[in-house]
C-alpha cells in the first residue's frame, strides 16, 4: 500500500501538539508493517526544517523508511498575502506521484484545500483525523465552513472516541463512514527515560499547552490552596502557549511554590519530568483525546484529571483520581485525598500503566490503522 500522510499542522517533537505526535508515529509503524509512506510536512522557513532534521524522531522516520516531502508556508497574519501561493503550489509538490490512500493528520483547511477534490477525482481513497482543535477550539469559522464541504470527498474519517464522533456526524459524515481508532503512546520510550527528582511534597507536574481550553487557570488558582493545606506542596509548569504570561505571573509572586520551567526541549524532558513528580495533573475543560494524558498514564504517576469527557473515556476511576474540570475547589480537594492516601494512588497508576501498554502502544493502535486504511480503498467513490 502507497500512503500519502498529510500532517501540516507541525512536526514532531520540534512543534507542540498532540496532532504532530500521532502522524510521526502512525508513519513509523505502519512502515514498520510494511507500507510505503510518505509524510508531507509544512515548515515555516528552511530554518525550521534544518531544525527538525536534525532531532532523533527525523532519523526514526528515515530509519523506518518514511519518505518525508517537505513543504515551505508560514501561516502567520504577516504572510496572509502569500496564502493564495501556498494553495497553489501544494499540489505541484505533489504532481506525478500516485498513492493509494490519502490521509489527512487534520481538516486540510489550509494550503491543502484543493487537494481533496483532486485526489476524489482521480478515484484515490482519502480520510481525515478529527482532531478537535477547528472544531472548538480555533476561531477559524471559515474553515469549518470549508471543512464541511469537504467532507464529501472523503471515504471516511477516523476519530479517536465518543467525543470526537459527535464531531464527525456534526461535519455530514455517517455512521459506516467514521473508524474510531484510539490515539496511540510510545511505551518503549517512556519506559526508558529516567525521572527528573523534584522538590516538594507532594511534587505536582503539568506538562502541556497554556492555553485556557486546558484549564491552566483552574490549576494556578488551585496550587494556592494547595499551597495553604499542604506545607511543602510544589506546582511544576511545563509547556508554551498564550497563558505563559499569567504563569510567569503566578511564579514570581509564588516563588517556591509554583515554578514555571518554560516549554521543554524534548519530549524526553517531559516524560522525564512527570516520572519525577508525585502526581501529575491534567486540568482540562474540553479534551478530544489527550497525548499527554496516554505519555503520563504510560509513565506510572499518579493521575489527577478533569471529568471533561476525553479525559474519562481514556481513563477509568480506578486508575485516576477525577476533578470536576473548572473547579479549583474540587481540584484542590482531589488532590489532597489522593495524597493523603498515596498507597491508593500508586496503585491507580499502576493500573493505569498497564492500561496505557495493553490498548494504546503504537503497534497496536498503528495495526488498526492499517486494516482501516486496506479496507478504505473499497468506498472510494461513495462521496
């Protein structure tokens, strides 16, 4: 099988987002089964590009055997006049190449507009991940609008849970069109990064995008409470986004008990970082399916989540404690229960653990792709 990956959204690990993650590892294995892949990726300079080749996750790819098809456009407002270029010239990046199944990381709202249409009118099979960033999260009202458009070329969809089918069925696709397929977890890499040793007792970590759709605002305000019940409570902030600015704010008025580490180089880092820590907490207050969540089930720490209905379609109650997502309050007291009786709390992550290896280690989830993707080709035209 010839299989054309479409993930333009960013590249893993250089670029944050769980998006970036599943198109890298979705390519590496289903090479490793035996298709031919080609990974076509969006950098915003050769600068950026120069910057990915040289991280180990591009020579993973390489090694495996994924052509990678580099494709220059930046997106910022600066170059909004541009846009009309980088429509055109991403199906020229592609002319003379046949593939018999397209699969597009997320809605090709962008410069891959025109290429749904193209490849449905030469008879190729194509499908598309919901991810739930466009859909509620973005302000991108137009692409939405397109995206529904778009739908009807598409031989199916794959979405990752409950969640994101609602989603689906939302954008014009049936029932018989849409494979819930889950997000997949490195397990073998988690399992061999060491963990960073943190201060605090109880130590706290959360590692992801600042932004307000994952409930950073509900953590902070949270940490202070925290802070007064718990003497040695210590808040890790890891990550990048438009809420940096109020971290940084929280950590220099509460030195000592919240400490902003800034976006981690690697993902290494990061996995090192939650392995290090006594609990990890995911605060979101609307999740799809969370990579971060899988990375820190997968690294046995203790889990404090929200109830946001992602996160508890990955995750069962004996394997994390849950919060009411928007509420410091019930965070806070969460957590409190969860460390007073740490013994329970090791024994959910344990079980949590075991779950992340069981139904979500990338060869299995990979393998689901692959029987999706060789029964695609038989609904090509059904659009």
């Amino acid at each position: 099988m010839k299989l054309l990956i479409v993930s333009h959204t960013g590249n893993y690990p250089v670029d944050v987002g769980g998006p970036q993650a599943i198109a890298h590892y979705l390519s590496v294995h289903l090479a490793r089964l035996g298709a031919q892949v080609t990974l076509y990726q969006r950098f915003t300079s050769n600068a950026s590009r120069e910057k990915w080749s040289s991280t180990p996750e591009a020579k993973q790819l390489w090694e495996a055997g994924v052509e990678t098809l580099p494709f220059n456009a930046d997106y910022s407002l600066k170059n909004i006049w541009r846009y009309p270029s980088y429509i055109r010239s991403s199906p020229r990046k592609l002319d003379g190449k046949h593939y018999d199944v397209v699969h597009y990381n997320s809605p090709p709202v962008d410069a891959n507009i025109l290429l749904p249409r193209s490849y449905a009118s030469q008879g190729v099979a194509q499908s598309v991940a919901i991810h739930g960033g466009l859909f509620y999260e973005s302000r991108n009202t137009l692409g939405r609008r397109i995206f529904r458009y778009q739908a009807k070329y598409m031989s199916g969809a794959v979405v990752f849970n409950g969640f994101s089918k609602r989603i689906a069925l939302e954008q014009g696709f049936s029932e018989a069109k849409i494979r819930v397929i889950p997000n997949g977890v490195d397990v073998e890499m988690v399992e061999a990064v060491e963990p960073k040793p943190l201060e605090g007792e109880p130590s706290v970590v959360y590692a992801g995008r600042l932004e307000p759709v994952k409930g950073v605002g509900t953590l902070l305000e949270a940490a202070l409470t925290l802070s007064a019940n718990l003497k040695g409570f210590r808040l890790y902030v890891a990550g990048s986004g438009s809420l940096e600015g109020l971290v940084r704010e929280y950590a220099a008025k509460h030195p000592g008990i919240i400490t902003y580490l800034g976006r981690l180089p690697t993902v290494r880092d990061v996995i090192s970082l939650v392995k290090g820590a006594q609990f990890a907490v995911i605060p979101s207050l609307k999740e799809n399916f969370s990579v971060s969540l899988l990375e820190a089930m997968a690294s046995g720490t203790p889990l404090i989540v929200s109830d946001a209905e992602g996160n508890t379609e990955v995750a069962g109650v004996e394997e994390a404690h849950f919060f009411r997502r928007g509420s410091p309050e019930s965070l806070s007291q969460t957590l409190e229960r969860a460390y007073t009786d740490y013994e329970e709390s090791r024994r959910r992550a344990e079980r949590a653990r075991l779950s992340a290896n069981e139904k979500y280690a990338w060869p299995r989830v990979a393998a689901g792709y692959r029987d999706y993707f060789a029964n695609l080709q038989d609904h090509v035209g059904e659009y």
